[in-house]
C-alpha cells in the first residue's frame, strides 16, 4: 500500500512567529521613510546657521586744546575703550612729532593736576569725545638718570678735593701740612654714603619709569655738587683742624653714622619687600632685624635715618657746611615725612597709633 506524504509547509508557513513579525516592521520602515520625505519637501531650501554677530565696538575721540590759548591742537580718533592715557600721547606723538610722550602733559582742566599715564580713557569718558589740556613739560629725564646724576657728582667731587690739587689748594701748604686721621676717615664716611645711594637706586629701589623736567635735575644737582664743594673744601683744606673732644667724640660720631647707614639701608629694603607684595592696605612693621623696629615710633623712619647720618658726620668733622647741609636736609625730608605720613592716615593704613612722622615723639 502506498502511504500519504503531507504535502511540504514553506518555513514562514511553518512558523506563525517569524511571519507575525516581519511584516510589520516593513510597513514601518515604509512609514518612516514617507514621513522623512513628506518633512523634506516641507522644509523647503536648507538656510545656513546664523552668524554670531559681535557686539559693536564704541571708539573714543579725544580732543587736544593748548592749555594757555584753548586752540585746538589736533583730535586723536579711534581710541579703544581699553586705552590708556600714554596710549594716547603715543597717538598725540604721531600727529605732532615735535613733542614725544614723556614731555606731553594732558589735564582735564586747564588749571586741574596732570593725569598719570596709567588712567584709563574710559574712566575719562563723559561722552564719546574727550577734551584735555596739553601743556609742553619742556625737556624730560627719567627719574633713574636723576637719581644716578645727583649722587654720582658728590663722589667724584668730594675725592677731587680729597687729593688736594694744585688748583685748588696752595701746593706748598698741602705739602707742609699733615693730615689728622678724621679727614681720611671722613672721605671714606662721604664716599660710603653715595656709595650706598648708587648702589640701591641700580639694585634695591623700583624707581618709577616716569620722566621729570631736566630743570629739577639741574637744580638737585646744583644743590647737591655746591653742598659737597662746600664740605670737602673745609674738611680737606690744609688749615682744618679737628673737633674739640677729640678722639671721644669722632668716635661716637662714627658709630652712630654707621648704625645710620645700616639703619637707612635696611629699611628701604623693607619698604621694597612691601610694595613688590601689592598689599597698599597694610605697613611695614617691625621685624627681628632690629634696625627695623624704629617702625614702632615713626612712619617714615628712612629720613630719620639719614638726618641722623648727616647730624653724626657733622659731629664727627665739626664744620659749619656739614651743619647747615644737614639742617636744609631735616627741613626738607620733614615735609615729605609729614605728607606720607598724612596720606598713610587717610588711607587708614594701620599706622594711627604711631605718635610722629620721623621724628619720635615730635615730628
């Protein structure tokens, strides 16, 4: 007998699971891509991104009038908001090379104070144009040369009188004459105190790179080289003779001279150390250098220092020049004392309690 095959199933036939699931997902697929296609057509043409567009950029005009005649000198444009005052000279410079940035002096009153190279235009700005006041600072010098000039020339000169030359001093005399070893040793005191002042103003002191006119060099000059001509004529003239207490008061008088110097040195380091930290709200006090705790009792002990340096060398020679050099020196540091002093009180800097500016318990 011959027995009945059943007939051959195909596989999706076979098996409901795999035909339940691959029709949908066809019909999907067809979905997404007529909805794809229907959002193209729609979208029309495709537009680039937009453009960050940055913000506009206010420039200032400053306006330069003669301080004397109120004309106007020139208008520099296009200054940035970020510019500074010296920025601006550099401009000025440009339009009227006659005048370089150092000489140039702006205001923003004819009678008002310069303004300081380091101010920002902005903060000048009432509106978009600017008005300032220029006034020809005559010929400048910077405050280094000043410094290195003025100290310089009292060394050289004071060792010209030193050697006593013919030109100077009658050749016999000098001959005939022995020097008294304080005029050996007041050469080396003089000498050692410039010495100090060159040596600090290259390598301790961060002089400003401002300029100053080169009259005021002229005049600190003049008043330093005739000060110095003036001692060294007396102390190293044939005929000087000693101080009256000899021996005893030289050298007490250089002692306190060197405590002087060395005082004087110290603190200028530290008034150094204190303005390279940038903390303006605060001052120096005293440290475990003892040449240091005059801090205690004055607020500007770095001109009590050097009035005491130039009252023991005048002890120590016994002239007359050396007195009255040193008290047009203690004059003249006593008012810049007790303007630093005025202005650390009105920043209210922790100095109130000090009772004297340079001199404890009176000045």
């Amino acid at each position: 007998m011959f027995r009945r095959h059943k007939p051959s199933t195909p596989e999706h036939k076979r098996n409901p699971a795999v035909q339940g699931s691959a029709l949908p997902v066809a019909q999907n697929d067809m979905r997404s891509f007529f909805s794809l296609s229907q959002l193209v057509l729609s979208a029309g043409h495709l537009r680039p991104p937009p453009i960050l567009r940055h913000s506009k950029i206010t420039y200032f005009e400053v306006e330069i009038l003669d301080a004397q005649s109120k004309k106007q000198i020139c208008v520099v444009d296009k200054i940035p908001p970020s510019s500074t005052l010296l920025d601006v000279k550099h401009k000025f410079h440009k339009v009227c090379p006659q005048w370089y940035p150092s000489r140039i002096g702006l205001r923003l009153e004819r009678n008002g104070s310069y303004l300081k190279d380091s101010v920002n235009i902005k903060s000048l700005a009432a509106s978009s144009i600017i008005t300032l006041y220029f006034t020809d600072m005559g010929q400048q010098v910077s405050w280094t040369t000043v410094f290195l000039t003025e100290y310089t020339g009292p060394l050289l000169i004071y060792l010209l009188f030193y050697l006593r030359l013919s030109s100077i001093y009658d050749a016999k005399e000098s001959a005939r004459s022995i020097r008294h070893p304080i005029v050996h040793l007041a050469c080396i005191f003089h000498c050692l105190h410039y010495l100090r002042h060159l040596l600090e103003t290259l390598f301790v002191h961060k002089i400003s790179e401002g300029h100053t006119p080169l009259k005021n060099m002229i005049k600190g000059c003049t008043f330093y080289w005739g000060f110095t001509s003036w001692i060294a004529y007396y102390i190293n003239h044939p005929q000087y003779t000693p101080p009256s207490f000899g021996n005893r008061q030289v050298t007490f008088a250089a002692l306190t001279f060197l405590v002087c110097e060395a005082g004087n040195h110290f603190i200028n380091v530290a008034l150094v150390h204190q303005n390279q930290s940038g903390n303006k709200a605060s001052f120096p006090g005293p440290s475990i250098n003892p040449f240091t705790w005059l801090f205690t009792l004055v607020s500007c002990p770095n001109y009590t220092y050097e009035i005491g340096s130039w009252v023991s060398f005048t002890l120590m020679t016994q002239t007359l020049p050396v007195g009255v050099f040193a008290l047009l020196m203690a004059i003249q540091m006593a008012l810049w004392a007790r303007k630093k002093h005025q202005l650390y009180l009105k920043r209210g800097i922790s100095s109130r309690w000090r009772k004297a500016a340079m001199i404890p318990f009176v000045l």
